[in-house]
C-alpha cells in the first residue's frame, strides 16, 4: 500500500510562517494523511518538532537536502487521527 504525500514548499518564509502554513495543510488533510513541509527557514526543523508535540500530530522524519541553489529542511508529519 503507498501512502500521498501532500507536499508544501515554502521558500523565503520564516518564522512563524512554516508553522502556520503547515497548521493549514494539515487541516485540509485526512487522519493518517502525510505532509512534507520543505522549507528555506533552518529554524523550521526545530519549530515543526516543536508544533507535532503541542498538537499531538506525529513527527515522522526531518532531514536536510541541496536542490540547486537552495538548501531545503524537510519535515514529514502525520496529521492525527
């Protein structure tokens, strides 16, 4: 079985925009259903953790990446169920 991933790529957001962007997708989304946020902000890794442990929503995996000139912080979140 293969689980969507809905994806949300914020470049230039900062602080608290990440969050509050991904607070949004995730109310759009079912139980159970996966987000990966990628963003510019090297804060966001931190303040996504952050946000998954205030609402209960599960924190799958985070992880760094280059993509041409842009250095991406990856966050996957299982919205709750």
């Amino acid at each position: 079985m293969t689980t969507d991933v809905t994806e949300l790529s914020l470049p230039d957001l900062v602080c608290p925009m990440p969050v509050l962007k991904a607070k949004k997708a995730l109310a759009g989304l079912a139980p159970g259903a996966l987000l990966r946020v990628r963003s510019t902000d090297r804060h966001s890794l931190a303040d996504l953790r952050d946000f998954c442990t205030q609402t209960g929503h599960a924190l799958v995996e985070q992880s760094e990446s280059d993509e041409g000139d842009r250095h991406w912080f990856v966050t996957l979140i299982r919205r709750k169920d």
